[in-house]
C-alpha cells in the first residue's frame, strides 16, 4: 500500500498519537480532562491527552483554563510557572499570559514583540465535578448534557478518575462485553444475583450502539456506547451493594498504551465503611501492577477495596498485551499503512465507519434521546422539555485533506 500525501497516518482506532484518524477525530468532542476537585485556585498541572501535553490551571478567582503546554519562548511548561490571578508566568524567564492565551507581561522584551505573542487556548467547561475540554479546530459543538445524571433524587453524585495502563481501545470494546463480568467480577455480580449467563443483542443506531442483555429470570439491562468513547448503563459497584448506580464511563486515550478513565454516578445509598475506606486505599494501579508481576493473586487481593472492579478489570486487559492492530515500529512512522493483528488488513468496522463520515464531509446526525438508565429510548419532542435540551449525537466535520 503506498500512502498519498492526502491519506491519512493510520486508520486504525486504536491509534491516537501523530494526527491519526482516531485521535483527530476524538478530538472533535467533548471530553473529560480532569477532575474539578483537583484543582484548587492556584494550581496548575500538566496533563497529556491523545500523545499531546496541555497545561490546566485553575485562576485565582475560580476560571479553570486549558492552554498550550510549552511557553512559547523557550519551551518550558506553562504547568511549573505561577498562577496569578487568572494568568499564568512562566517560571523559566516570567513571560505571563491571561487565560484566553492573550500575552500581558513580557519581562527584557520590547512591546512591540510582545504583542505578537499568544498561547493556544481551548474550550472548557466544568459539569458534574468535571472539568471537560474541546481539544479540536474550530468552534466546539454543544456541550452533551445527561438528565439522568443531573437527577439529585437518583443519589450522591460521585465522580472519579483512574490511569489505565494499556490501549483504551481495549477498554472501549470492554464496555459493551457482558460475559467478562461473570468470570472477572463473578462474587460481586453473584451479590446482584447476576449468576447465569445472558443473551446478548446489539443494534447500531445513530448516537453509537446499544446492547442488550436478557437474562434467564426475564430482566433486562441496556448499555449505551455513545461515539466515540462514552458508556453510560446501569452498573452494579462496591460502593452501594444493594441498588445499581447509574454510570457513566469515558475512556480518553492519555497516548497509545495509556488510557484515563473518568467516571460519573448517581449511587442511591453510598456503604458508608467504603466511604471511609477510599480516604486511605492503595491506588488499584499500583494492586494490579502487584498482580502483574506475580507478587500476589487477584484472590488475594482485598475483596473490600472500593474499586476492585478497576483492579480486575486492569489485571485482565493489560495482561492482554498492548492490544494495538500495528506493530510498535508504525507508531513512530505514521507513513506506513495499518495492518491489523491477524494480517487481514481489517479496520475496526463500527467505529471505523463512524470516522470515514468525517473523512467523507457527512453531516451530523441529531436526535432527541433520553438516556434513561432503564430503556433509554427516544422521547416525543413535546416531552424535550422535561428531560433534557436538544442533544446532538455529533459526527466531527470534514477533516482537512
């Protein structure tokens, strides 16, 4: 196969890093970045996201602000200077930029050099505890909102983060797998009475893909995988033993082995001993990485821990290997074409089909959905009202040749 310059790096959906197809085009939403309740006026931190630094501070008074990494001098990271205000100073020479990436103080240089200078900045917006950045070209879409989730009588918000180490392309294609949790997470399924195995069906439809689950008793239970990269179901976990969470699930690429997870629930009776568990747990990365290593069991391991799912989960999917469709060398040579682990030259179908629209110049798609936790099923428009704005299941625009 032999690459154009109008072709694209890689269109495998595992890829994210040197402008491939998946990356650009997860870059056209909305995505959660972070969690609001680490960052306290004054702090800045650097993150990465889809291969690429950013830095993200909050201001004094409160505006959280997502900028270009590097100081555009001499390529220190913003993320180490200070917050003043709502500006950032870079700490190596106290070049000192506003939140809309506007220069102010330029200390040893002329004004009329300064006034050329400016950080990239990008869209955010904080909701539900997170804060969520737009990381595409151009004017973001509307921002997603989800009633269900917004629902302070569905229970106590509760919204968290945790690294995964390996593609979140195998996170993502676990989100819609239902058999795994019997074997991976079978004692705490056994507490729900989820102990025979299901019939599962999926349909595509224009937000992503649901799936359905129907078990032997007559009960079913729905996952809705929006495009690209969001769960959102009813999910039994730790915290509440008795009631399904509602829950929501972001699976960002941090880079090519890398995955940030960033979950939001609605727990309708939080265990108040897990509540004060969490203040002094082991960060499950560091379990599984123990577990990896042979240095203990999954059995072993506390039974009780508040996310021992993210453990098993993590012992089962990193143990899978790097899970990319391109050997290593294609990363670092995005010229060369993708070849999928069974040689076929296959892309990932679904998702795959969903970017060439983007490729192709397709239109969004819009419909107005309820994501109900129960049925999720469209409402009449006269209803919108009461459920929810308008919410557009965005396609990206065109991608530039």
């Amino acid at each position: 196969m032999t690459m154009t310059s109008q072709s694209y790096p890689s269109d495998d959906f595992s890829i994210v890093e040197n402008d491939a197809i998946a990356g650009q085009y997860l870059a056209t939403f909305w995505q959660p970045v972070a969690l609001s309740k680490d960052y306290a006026p004054g702090t800045s931190k650097r993150i990465k996201l889809l291969g690429k630094f950013y830095t993200l501070y909050r201001g004094d008074e409160g505006a959280i602000n997502l900028v270009q990494d590097r100081c555009p001098h001499r390529g220190t990271s913003l993320a180490y200077g200070w917050v003043e205000g709502n500006c950032i100073r870079c700490r190596y020479h106290g070049w000192k930029f506003s939140g809309d990436g506007q220069g102010v103080e330029f200390p040893a240089e002329t004004a009329t050099y300064a006034r050329s200078i400016s950080l990239e900045t990008h869209p955010v917006r904080e909701y539900l505890g997170v804060v969520f950045g737009y990381l595409g070209e151009g004017e973001p879409p509307e921002f997603p909102r989800y009633p269900e989730l917004e629902d302070e009588s569905a229970g106590e918000l509760v919204s968290m983060a945790v690294t995964l180490p390996y593609n979140y392309f195998q996170r993502v294609e676990n989100d819609v797998d239902e058999v795994h949790i019997y074997y991976v997470h079978r004692d705490l399924m056994a507490n729900f009475g989820l102990i025979e195995l299901p019939r599962i069906t999926a349909k595509e439809t224009d937000y992503g893909l649901l799936a359905t689950t129907a078990r032997p008793d007559g009960s079913k239970f729905f996952t809705h995988f929006h495009m690209p990269n969001l769960m959102l179901r009813e999910a039994a976990i730790g915290q509440d033993k008795e009631n399904l969470a509602i829950h929501a699930a972001w699976r960002l690429p941090i880079d090519n082995v890398t995955t940030l997870s960033v979950m939001i629930d609605r727990i309708k009776n939080y265990d108040e001993s897990i509540r004060e568990s969490e203040k002094e747990m082991v960060d499950p990365a560091e379990i599984a990485a123990r577990v990896l290593a042979g240095e203990l069991t999954l059995d072993e391991v506390d039974q009780n821990h508040p996310l021992l799912p993210v453990i098993q989960d993590t012992v089962a999917m990193a143990a899978q290997g790097l899970s990319l469709t391109v050997p290593p060398s294609i990363w670092a040579n995005p010229t060369e074409p993708s070849v999928s682990s069974d040689g076929s030259g296959r892309a990932n179908s679904k998702l795959c089909r969903m970017a060439s629209r983007a490729k192709t110049g397709a239109a969004p798609m819009r419909k107005n959905w309820s994501c109900t936790s129960r049925a999720m099923t469209r409402r009449p428009t006269a209803r919108r009202a009461l459920t929810m704005s308008r919410r557009p299941m965005w396609l990206p625009p065109p991608m530039p040749a």
